[in-house]
C-alpha cells in the first residue's frame, strides 16, 4: 500500500532551507499524526501543548522492534526542523520512496512498505 507526503511549505527561514531537516507530517491509520523521516515514521512521546516551541518523537516499531531512535521538531513558521538525537534503529527502514509524476509544484512522494520490515502498519494520506 502506498502513501503520499505533502513535502511542499514556506522556505523563507534560511535555516530550513536543508530540505532533509525539514518536517514531513503523515497521517497513520488511526489519524495520528506522525513524522516521516528517512524512510521511517515517528509518533509523539506527548501531546502537543499551546505554546510548545518543540516536540519529542519515538520510532514509530519502538514497541513491536524495541526500536530507541528518536528525534525532536522545533516548531517555526517556515517549516518544523528535525534534530535526530539518537538514529539507532533496530530494524530494517520502514518505508521507501518514489517520486511521482505529480507536478513539482506539489511536490509530493510515494511511501511503499518496505516488505523487509515485518508488522508494519500502511499510512495514509
């Protein structure tokens, strides 16, 4: 099953023009938000509060892998950057990506399941 990540977004702050730190938000099955980042999703350690300048996140198999990756976003007004504070995943990338023929505007990729990760849920759009 396949997904789509809208990776479009204000890039007028100078230290989001790395496109690689910049936050890509999916939507899983059960309508968690979560963050995609180099082939694999994160769910948040807490909910998000108002006022809150950043947000912890767990590897989305930190249960069914006993995965301990995480990172954490700094929310700004020209896109969410990423900071990894530990990459140390205990199980295949979950996802692989595809462009698509969608116009460059739109920006937009194609997450399919990466069959080597077993147990993985499919996100959707």
């Amino acid at each position: 099953e396949s997904s789509f990540v809208d990776t479009s977004g204000d890039q007028g702050n100078t230290e989001a023009q790395d496109n690689s730190k910049i936050a890509q938000y999916v939507r899983s099955n059960r309508g968690t938000d979560l963050v995609y980042h180099e082939g694999n999703t994160y769910t948040p350690n807490e909910k998000l509060r108002e006022g809150q300048k950043s947000r912890d996140w767990k590897c989305s198999m930190y249960h069914k892998a006993k995965c301990r990756a995480r990172l954490v976003t700094r929310i700004t007004g020209g896109g969410d950057i990423i900071h990894v504070t530990s990459n140390l995943h205990t199980h295949p990338t979950m996802y692989t990506t595809q462009k698509t023929d969608i116009s460059v505007v739109d920006q937009k990729l194609c997450l399919e399941r990466n069959p080597l990760c077993v147990n993985t849920r499919s996100i959707k759009m």
